[in-house]
C-alpha cells in the first residue's frame, strides 16, 4: 500500500511554522521529519485497520515529558498512537516501534521497523484478520 492510500482518511493538522529535530536530546529521524513538516501530524484512519494520531511537532516534548518517556522509555521519543498503544523511535537503535503504555519492558515492544513508512504498513497488515 502506498503512503498516499495509507493516508485516505486521515485528517492532517496544518503544516507546522517551525520543524525541530530534536527531542528531549533525541534526533529524529529524515523520514520522519519529511512526513510532519508537510502535515504536522493528525488523527483518523490509517490504511485499512488501523487508527491513531501524530502528534505536533511542537507538543512533542511535553507529551514525552507527560508520559515520562525518558524513564519508562530510555532512548525512544514518542510520536504518536492511540489509547495505551504508543509509537515511538529510538535514534540510536534506529527502529520505529509500538509500545503497550502499561509495560516498560523493550522485549514487548512490537511492528519493529526501520523506516517510517515500513512502520505504517506494518501496523495496518498486523491488525487485518
């Protein structure tokens, strides 16, 4: 499926004024970057059995303050998800990932993948039937 068709439904926030790359000391990564300094992130369908929300660039930090990412989750910043389901990157490992919010152990995150539309594509053929 292509980022186009992935994206159908999704209703995008407007482009962000200013694009950091830098969260909490954590860099993010280009394809990352490239997909939210168009869109800024948004909310709704994503392919055909997911769901979920990016978060604005400029909220990242606080929400990764706010879920005290950097404690549960060393290493990974926290882009987006939907309820205890969050998606997250961690730039040293260089991998995309789903983590249950309930559970701090990385032996249980999940759809590991090294790019961000890898990751999407992932997610929505893991939760088809």
């Amino acid at each position: 499926m292509e980022m186009k068709e992935m994206f159908k439904e999704f209703d995008f926030n407007e482009k962000p004024k200013k694009v950091i790359s830098v969260i909490n000391g954590l860099n993010l990564p280009d394809d990352y970057l490239a997909f939210i300094s168009k869109h800024n992130g948004g909310e709704g369908p994503l392919g055909e059995n997911n769901y979920g929300r990016f978060y604005k660039i400029e909220e990242l930090e606080a929400i990764n303050e706010e879920y005290d990412v950097q404690n549960s989750w060393p290493g990974y910043v926290v882009i987006g998800g939907i309820d205890d389901v969050l998606w997250a990157y961690n730039p040293e490992k260089k991998v995309y990932c789903q983590i249950d919010s309930c559970n701090t152990d990385e032996d249980t995150y999940y759809t590991i993948s090294n790019n961000f539309e890898e990751f999407l594509i992932k997610m929505d053929g893991e939760l088809s039937d």
